[in-house]
C-alpha cells in the first residue's frame, strides 16, 4: 500500500515511474505471498480513506462497486469496550469496509491507469547502487536469477517489514540504524465466513476490545465483499487465538462479551482460520542518523510498522506518502531548476515526527505487558490511561463524547480533541465502578 501511493505522488514530480514489486500479482483481489497480513482482517481508518480519496479521486466508488461495505461508525458497529458498548447516537463518519486484498486491487488498478507509471512484478530488487554522494539506481533479480540493473534520481523503499534498507546502508558505509521494537506477544487469526441469510441484526460489524489485565484477548467482525464476515481474533502477553475449527471457536466464546461468538454459531467457514505472529511495533531510527544517501527514501512499515489492533498502518503509511509530497513540493520551490540535494533526509526526519502520534497511541498501551520491552509507563503515562479509561466509560452514555473519541480513533481529530470541555466534564463525572481498573499485567 505504501509503495502504491508513494508511486501516485511521484508521478506528479518525475515523468517516469517505475515500481519493482517481488511478487507476480493476482488478476483479482487474491491474497498474495508476498502480503501475508494480506489474509488478515484489515480496517481502514478514516483518515487513510480521505487520503487516498485525495490521491484518486472517486477511488471510493471503486471500491463500493466492487462490493465494499458502507458502514456508519459507530452507528452500525457495536464497539463493546471495557466499560460497555459505545454509544451508537454519536455522528461519527462513513467508513468503507474490503478485504486487503481487494482495497491494494483497486487503488493498484487507478494506480496503473496512469501514463508515466510502469508497473515491474515477479523481480525482486537486492541491492541500491550508488556513487560518493548518495544512491543513482537499484539492481532487480528475476525467479531465475538473472539480474538487471535499473537507474532513478529518487529510489523509494516501501518494501514492507521485511526492507532490506538498514542492511544496505551498512553495505555502502552510511552505518547501521537503531531499531526500536515494543512486542505485546499479539498474535492474530482470521477466518471467513458466509453472513448468514436473512440476518436482522441492527449492527453490520462488531469490536470486542480486551480489557486488559483480566483479558488480554479480542475479536472484531467485520463485513467484507462477497456478503462475507472476516472474524479477526487476536490474544496478547502469549494468550493466541489456535486456527483449528473448535480451538479457534473455543476463543471467541472466551471473549469478554458473548456477541462475535453467537454471531459465528450459525454462519458458514469458507475456509479454515489463518493465524499471524509478525505484530511487533518495530521502528528504525533512520532520521537519527549521521549520515544519509541523497535520493533514497524509505516509507510505510518499512520504517515503522505498528501492532495492528489500532488499524493504524495504511493510514500512517498514507500519512507519510503525504509527507514525501510536501517535500518534493519544497524542493521545487527551493530549487525551481530541479534537484534532490537535501531532500531524503529531509523527508525522514520529517517522516519520523509524522510517526511519533501513531506510534505513542500503538505502544502506550502495550509496554503494560512486562514482556514487552521498552520503558514502562511512568506516573503522567498512568494518569493518561486513566483519563483515557474515563473519556472511554462516557462515550457509552454520551454521543457527543462517543463522537470525539470515534473522531480520534479514525485519526482525523488528534488527541488534543479529547481535552475539550464537554469531553472533560463528562469524563470527570463517569463514576468510579464506569472505570476499569489498567494495572500492567
Ligand atoms: C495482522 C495484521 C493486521 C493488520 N491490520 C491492519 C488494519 O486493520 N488496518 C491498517 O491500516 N493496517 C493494518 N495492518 C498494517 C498494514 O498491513 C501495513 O501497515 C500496510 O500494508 C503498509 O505496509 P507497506 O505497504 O509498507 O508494506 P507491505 O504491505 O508489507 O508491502 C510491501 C510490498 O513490498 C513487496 N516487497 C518486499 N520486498 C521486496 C523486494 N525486495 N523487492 C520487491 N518487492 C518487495 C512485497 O511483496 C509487498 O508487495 C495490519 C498488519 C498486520 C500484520
């Protein structure tokens, strides 16, 4: 996703784009080897939406033609928190919901429409070339091995977790990047189901949340294209969902509300559950270092990547597609007669405050779990889970509240919304019992 929408910004800057893409890819919206969290529920917040939208105006439509669910959030969705189900008055926003697969296929599809962009698949590239001064192209390998070299004025990482771009600085001198990893032990599994006919539910979807220390474990329910639910199920601190038939069924019974699992008890699998461990919150430090290759830039999971249970990583990866904009928009005014000098490390530093939001609202929570390393969290973090836990037990009883704290969620408000003084009183007059109680486990 995040190469994809980096290749539509830069085809406003240079007039030949190219993207090297590992795998031969489907026709269709088919998971894929090379995108295994592929196969795993995937939400997309507001705010990644509204930034693609920017990029391919209409892509919306697209993706609702091709059987994309419409909900309203939270009005069809019932977010069932520790402290009961949010309220379902508040306004919210429209939010879309697909499969991965299928949201990649779409914009993938708008991406290739465009002239000037070429789309290169089944060679995976190995390593950057480069002169004194910075990075000059990048050599591909295709399934037999045969290499091909390929020149760029800006070579763009968005190669995912797995980015080779800390070993290759190191391979060309430029030094080895600090990596900062926060592991809450989360693991996922997803299933799919057939929604069942002639269901009148008053919801389209459901988020069981954990209610740490006393459940580490969680299930969202979301309906995708095909008239299909997607059950994810996620345990943290070492608690993983099991993908057999009755072990995976077992853990949506143990959920902290009976919902998801009454749901399930009539739908139809349409195929076994599939499970993923790779949820680490993994940040590399590239904007802290000494030295940095002129035109090379790395974005999306590639630089930072987020336990996922935010729904957090197409959005901060479009976010950062944003940010590269704005640079290449800088650097044109700075340099009107063209020229890149500056510019990539400029971007990371940039990049990495960008980051900084999304990944404290990723890694607050989880370095509660002693096994997850990291700093614990202090006095003021502790306040802050607690004021969170309270704005959390007033959005059940208070739309307008319910509103902000869906606002925030979707990343189009930031935190700071939260301090409002409607949100405040509110959150001062939840009572004691309304609270959880959020002790590290
Ligand atoms: C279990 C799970 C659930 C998630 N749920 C959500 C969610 O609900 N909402 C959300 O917004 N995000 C979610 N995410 C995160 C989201 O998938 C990523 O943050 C997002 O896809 C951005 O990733 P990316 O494009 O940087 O990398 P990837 O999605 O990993 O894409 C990398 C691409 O690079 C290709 N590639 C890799 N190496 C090479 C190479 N050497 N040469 C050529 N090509 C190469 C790969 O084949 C792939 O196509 C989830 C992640 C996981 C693991």
């Amino acid at each position: 996703m995040a190469g994809l929408l980096a290749a539509r910004v830069l085809a406003d800057h240079f007039p030949q784009v190219t993207v090297v893409e590992r795998d031969e890819l489907p026709d269709g919206a088919d998971a894929r080897r090379g995108v295994p969290h592929g196969r795993q529920l995937h939400v997309l917040l507001a705010r990644g939406r509204q930034s693609i939208e920017a990029l391919f105006p209409g892509w919306g439509g697209d993706l609702l033609a091709a059987g994309a669910v419409l909900l309203q959030l939270p009005g069809d969705v019932q977010m069932l928190t520790p402290a009961g189900l949010v309220d379902r008055r508040a306004v919210g926003f429209e939010a879309l919901s697909a499969s991965r697969p299928l949201i990649e296929a779409t914009v993938r599809r708008r991406l290739c429409a465009l002239s000037g962009v070429t789309l290169v698949t089944g060679r995976q590239v190995t390593r950057l070339r480069a002169d004194d001064r910075g990075v000059v192209g990048l050599v591909t390998r295709d399934r037999d091995g045969a290499e091909a070299e390929v020149d760029a004025d800006l070579v763009v990482d968005a190669s995912g977790r797995g980015s080779r771009a800390p070993a290759w600085l190191t391979e060309l001198g430029y030094g080895t990047p600090r990596l900062i990893l926060i592991d809450p032990q989360l693991a996922y599994a997803t299933r799919t189901y057939r929604v069942p006919e002639g269901l009148t539910a008053d919801w389209k979807a459901a988020m069981v949340l954990a209610q740490p220390p006393s459940s580490r474990i969680g299930g969202y329910l979301y309906p995708v294209e095909g008239g299909r639910w997607m059950l994810a199920l996620m345990g943290a601190g070492g608690d993983h969902p099991p993908t057999d038939d009755a072990g995976f069924t077992a853990f949506a019974r143990r959920l902290p509300h009976p919902l998801i699992a009454e749901a399930i008890a009539d739908a139809e699998p349409l195929g076994p559950a599939v499970a993923h461990r790779g949820t680490t919150n993994r940040r590399w430090e590239f904007h802290r270092m000494q030295r940095w290759p002129e035109r090379f830039v790395v974005l999306g999971d590639a630089v930072c990547a987020f336990n996922p249970v935010y729904g957090q990583g197409i959005t901060t990866a479009a976010l950062g597609v944003e940010t590269l904009d704005e640079c290449l928009r800088g650097q044109r005014r700075r340099f009107p007669e063209g020229g890149l000098d500056g510019l990539a490390a400029r971007f990371q530093r940039r990049l990495a405050r960008r980051n900084v939001l999304p990944w404290s609202v990723s890694t607050n929570q989880d370095t509660c779990f002693p096994a997850a390393g990291g700093a614990r969290p202090g006095v003021a973090a502790r306040l802050q889970y607690g004021f969170l836990d309270r704005v959390l037990a007033a959005a059940t009883w208070d739309p307008a509240v319910a509103d902000v704290d869906i606002r925030v969620y979707g990343m189009l408000d930031r935190p700071t919304a939260l301090l409002r003084p409607h949100v405040l009183a509110a959150a001062a007059r939840t009572s004691v019992t309304d609270r959880r109680e959020r002790r590290p486990g």
